[in-house]
C-alpha cells in the first residue's frame, strides 16, 4: 500500500481515534442492505445552531434550488433520470468515482426539523464514514475513488459564502427568539455550528485526519476495499471547492497526469452530489461517459415542501437503499443535444454543428440565471421559464450568427450582442410584471432602468457620470462572465477577482460589449486576462466570511479582529443589516447587503499576526496540504 499522506498525529484527538477504532466493530461487514445504525448513533433529523436558522442555508439551496434545474432538463429531456439499477449494470462498469464531500458532511452533521438532537464528534464522523462506504459500494469503481472536500474557494466564491453565513446567523437569532416565546427558554448544553464544516476550524482538521485514518484502515482490513480501486483523499487543507478539484484532476489525468487514461477507451465517470453545478462542470467535461449520482429528491424532500412529499414520510439518510438514487446521464444529454442541433445541415447554417460547442454555448448563457459567482440577471430566472426562452433564442439565431458564441473562455462579442438584442425585448415585459407584484410603479415607467439602477445601485439619474458609472457595471459583468467561464473550463484562473457588485447590469446595458475588448482573435472571439494570485490562508478566509456569531470557531487572535470595537476589520461585520428580496420568494435567495471586505486590508491586519499566538493545531490548521493517496495492495503489486 503505497501513502502519500501528511500526518500531524499529535494533535488527533481520543473521539478521532475512537471513530477508527470503533469500525473493526461494526462495519466490516458493512452490506448493501439499508443502514441502520444503533439508537446512539440515529439520524441527526433536527440538529439546530444558534448560529443557523431553520434549515442551514447550503442544505436549502440544495433543496429549493436545485430541483429547479434539474426539473428542466429532465421535463425539456426525460431520458437522462434513471434508476441506479438501470445505470449501472453487471456489462457497465464504473471506473473512477467522485464523492463532492460537503453534500455528505453537511446531512451526517446537522438536519431539517426544530427538534434539537446531540450527536458528539465521534457519531459524526462514523456517520459520514458509513455514508462513503455505503456509496462506494454501490458504485463499485475499479480504478479511482476522489473524495474531494471544499479547500478555501476562490475570492469571487468567498464572497456568496458570506452573505450565505451572515443571512444564516440572523435567522438564527430570530429562531432562538421564537423558541423562547414558545418555550420560554433556550434547549439547554451547546448546539452545532454547521458554520465549522468551513476550512480552516478545529472541526475540519479533525474530521480530515480521521479521514486520513479511516481510509488507511479500510484498505487494511475491508476486503472490497482491499481489492478496491485507488483512493484519493483531497482535504479541507488543500485549496479549491471541491467539485472544482474533480475537475482538475480529470483534466490533469487526461492530459497525461494518468498514463494509462485513453488504454481502454473513454472512462465511465460518475460523480456524487446535488449541486446544479456538477450538471454544468460534467457536461464541460466533454467525456463522452459521465453521469451524476444523487439521492431521488422525493426521498430528500420527504416531509417538506408541498403535494405529495410533505405527505410522505422521512427516511434517515442511513436507510437509503439502492432504489432511493438515481442517476442523470450526461452522455444521453450530449446524444438529445445532438439530435436536436443536427437537423440544422450545413446547407442551413453554413457550418457543421459540433456537439461540444453548442454544450459549451449552453452552460455559458445559463450563466446569465446566476450562480456562486455573479447575481442573475434581473428578468433571468429559471422559474419563470429563462432556460427555455435561453435555448430557443440560441436555436432561433445560430443560423444568423454564423458560428458559436464562445470558444472555451472566450466571448463572441458581436454574436453575443445579437443574443442579448433578442434577450433585451422581454426585459420590459418582466418589469411591467412586477410592479403588479410589488406595487411598484417605477417598475412600469418608461425610465424603469434609471429606476433599477437608483433602487438597486443607488445610482442617481441626475448624475452627470451616470452612463460611464452604468458602463463600468455591464464591463465588470462582462469580465465576469469570462471569469466563470475560465474556471469552468480550465480551472481557477484568478484567486482574488470578484464581482464587485450586489446587482448585475440590466440587459439594455450590454450593448457594444466589443469595446470593452483590446483586440479580438482571427475569427472574432476575445478574451479578459487575470492576475492568478494566491488561496487565502485558512484562518484568514474564516476570518472574511464567518459571522460576529460564530467567532469562537477562530483563534482568540483571529476572532478579537472579529469582535472588538476597535479593529480595523470592525466595518466588515456590521451588528445589523438588511436583505432584499429582489424578485425572489425564497429567503435564501435573497440579496444580503453586507459590504465586501477588503482583502488587502484584511491580509495586512492578519500579517500583523504572530505565528507564536498560534498553538501548534491552529497553525496547523491554517498550513495548506496536498491530496493522499491510498493505493491497495492489490493494485501495488501490479
């Protein structure tokens, strides 16, 4: 067994070992049966925070947010859902499987009711342990399992995870409130902050050495595992979101990182999560074997939501058999993408129609319903049909633009103003719609972008620099776009760009985007450039996007620059703030109005800080890793 493992044993805690230990008990004989763990070890089906409101905001993005695009494309393309049994069969095999850990780590940690249920450290990580395994099981790769944790996120990420944790705490503080009106008092002993499952806090080093442990033990002593494929461990120390680090690794395997990639023909991927992201990244992988395994969302949403999920009953995620997943076939997409792209000839349009770029062009304007990275734009959303009227204006005018909007990170400009041009005429008609909804006549008038850009932007009509200030904002939107697309395709291309911006530019203002270009390639397209930079330390990336409440997740030094009256980072954590709804039903979309910190500013105050206020386990926490290795003994000796 060949590890290529950085350990700092010393700090492990005893409940670390013990969640190892406890394993030569109780799960070697682990089966593919449902899980049912002992009543010490249940389901967490109501952990709750005073720092964390009703639902942790990541577990309701993935489950208000998520069905949405999955809902569309399965309804715009019904082939891709299948059953696990039917997706992988005895005649196909999976070859490298990839587990987007934080969607397990968040369900093993903490739930969705107003019960409040203590599990320790150790119930945690045998939970998540049991998870993996049972996932692994089920899939069976024989070449490669990628278990990939979120690392510190880019600049342009940090900034969505901020608002996310600050909107989290004050709806917290008015649960507590509520709990205390109805009860009239707190549940007693400290609840979980899920705000811990962030890189960086005592929490993640621990679950990442035990990790480390348990997968080294693992390949020890289960003989599935033993037999098993190569396991990848990429950890909380090692930077990058983890969907992203898949996708590096893929791109380095392909590229020649693995030489035995292309021996066997294209690989079958398959990759573990809900995020709609991994819908984008799978398909802008371009392997022509790639499917997503997740958890059918009526088992998710059972007991919430409404119709027929809130009338079934919840399951505990250790329940869940074979027949609670299914799969979304990226391949069968690519083949639906094709079919309906093909009957355009040559004749028609003037070019042959390549798969790949009609791909490429679709994740990039589905970029404009919003993501981690930049705000939808304003009558962009997926509810209210965008991705339909997207891709029927993009089928409607491919044969006018004589070619494809973008080419990998590249931009068409003139290609991409004749999409806008289209996209422009059902702005109004979105506005029109809300000031019915909202009561608002600014909405209706003529002047309704001077009226989104003074509400949103706080820009004032009447100032002279107004058009040049508007200018600016469709530039930066631009930029990020080509930012989004950087990452999507080669990976992150800039640690420290943002948006700079609550709001994204109206679509009347993106027009003559060409001039926002130096110069352009042979056949038109152009491109931004960005400065790479560096991941921000772990602490001081805790340090940029927990809130006041959750302070004692820093160290003292950390959390003071936090807390004190008198520190300069003082004016990045305001006592109070406001959201706005901006269009939007769900809290959690709502825009949170907290002011970007400045990184500069923040790094210098950090840099002030002496490495000796540090104890050993908190530099360690903040000292950046690589990924393991774990080769079983059964592929060593080949």
């Amino acid at each position: 067994m060949k590890i290529a493992i950085s350990t700092f044993y010393g700090i492990i805690t005893l409940s670390v070992l013990l969640v190892v230990a406890n394993f030569s008990h109780d799960v070697v004989a682990f089966t593919t049966q449902p899980l049912r763990l002992k009543a010490s070890n249940r389901d967490v089906v109501g952990l709750r925070s005073p720092q964390f409101g009703r639902e942790d905001a990541m577990q309701r993005t993935q489950l208000d947010g998520i069905p949405k695009m999955f809902r569309w494309l399965t309804d715009q393309y019904p082939n891709i859902n299948r059953r696990l049994s039917e997706g992988l069969t005895t005649s196909r095999k999976v070859d490298n499987f990839y587990l987007d850990m934080n969607g397990i780590i968040h369900p093993c940690t903490h739930g969705n009711s107003d019960d409040f249920v203590e599990l320790n450290e150790t119930e945690m990580f045998k939970k998540i342990f049991l998870y993996v395994d049972r996932l692994y099981k089920l899939v069976k790769p024989s070449r490669v399992l990628y278990l990939a944790v979120d690392g510190v996120a880019p600049r342009a990420k940090m900034n969505q995870q901020r608002s996310r944790r600050f909107r989290s705490s004050k709806e917290a503080e008015e649960l507590m409130a509520t709990i205390v009106a109805r009860d009239g008092k707190l549940p007693e002993g400290e609840k979980f902050d899920s705000n811990c499952i962030t890189p960086g806090t005592d929490f993640m080093l621990k679950l990442s050495l035990a990790m480390n442990k348990w997968i080294e033990y693992k390949i020890a002593t289960d003989p599935f595992w033993k037999e098993g494929a190569t396991v990848i461990f990429s950890g909380p120390d090692v930077p990058g979101e983890g969907e992203h680090k898949v996708m590096d690794y893929i791109r380095w395997a392909r590229e020649g990182g693995d030489p035995t990639y292309h021996d066997d023909g294209p690989l079958q991927h398959v990759l573990y999560g809900l995020d709609a992201d991994l819908i984008m990244l799978g398909l802008v992988s371009h392997e022509p074997k790639f499917m997503l395994l997740r958890e059918k969302m009526s088992v998710v949403m059972a007991g919430r939501g409404k119709g027929r999920n809130r009338n079934r009953k919840p399951k505990s995620m250790m329940e869940y058999g074979r027949e609670d997943f299914e799969l979304l076939e990226l391949s069968i997409l690519r083949e639906m993408f094709e079919l309906q792209f093909k009957k355009m000839g040559k004749k028609d349009i003037g070019f042959e129609i390549d798969v790949d770029r009609v791909i490429d062009d679709f994740i990039f304007y589905c970029m404009l319903v919003g993501n981690d990275f930049l705000p939808h734009s304003p009558h962009l959303s997926i509810e209210s049909g965008a991705l339909s009227l997207m891709l029927n204006s993009y089928t409607d005018l491919l044969p006018k633009m004589g070619g494809y909007l973008t080419k990998r990170e590249k931009i068409h400009p003139e290609r991409f103003q004749l999409f806008m041009n289209q996209l422009m005429k059902f702005e109004r008609n979105y506005f029109e719609s809300r000031a019915v909804e909202e009561g608002e006549k600014g909405w209706a008038s003529d002047k309704y972008d001077e009226f989104y850009y003074a509400k949103k932007l706080e820009l004032d009509p009447a100032d002279p620099e107004i058009t040049e200030k508007r200018r600016v904002i469709a530039k930066d939107y631009m930029e990020a776009l080509h930012w989004v697309l950087n990452y999507y395709h080669n990976g992150c291309r800039s640690w420290d760009w943002f948006f700079p911006h609550l709001y994204s530019p109206l679509s009347t203002d993106l027009y003559d985007v060409k001039e926002f270009y130096g110069e352009t390639d042979d056949e038109g397209f152009a491109a931004f450039n960005f400065h790479l930079g560096t991941p921000f330390p772990s602490l001081a990336q805790l340090l940029s996007v927990l809130p006041p409440q959750s302070a004692k997740l820093l160290p003292k030094s950390y959390a003071n620059l936090m807390l004190a009256d008198e520190s300069p980072l003082a004016e990045y954590y305001p006592p109070d703030f406001t959201t706005d709804a901006n269009g939007k039903r769900q809290s959690w979309e709502a825009v949170v109005k907290i002011p970007f910190i400045g990184s500069d500013k923040l790094m210098d105050v950090v840099n002030e800080i002496d490495d000796a206020e540090l104890s050993p386990a908190e530099r360690r926490r903040n000292a950046p890793g690589k990924d393991s290795v774990f080769v079983p003994a059964a592929k060593s000796s080949v």
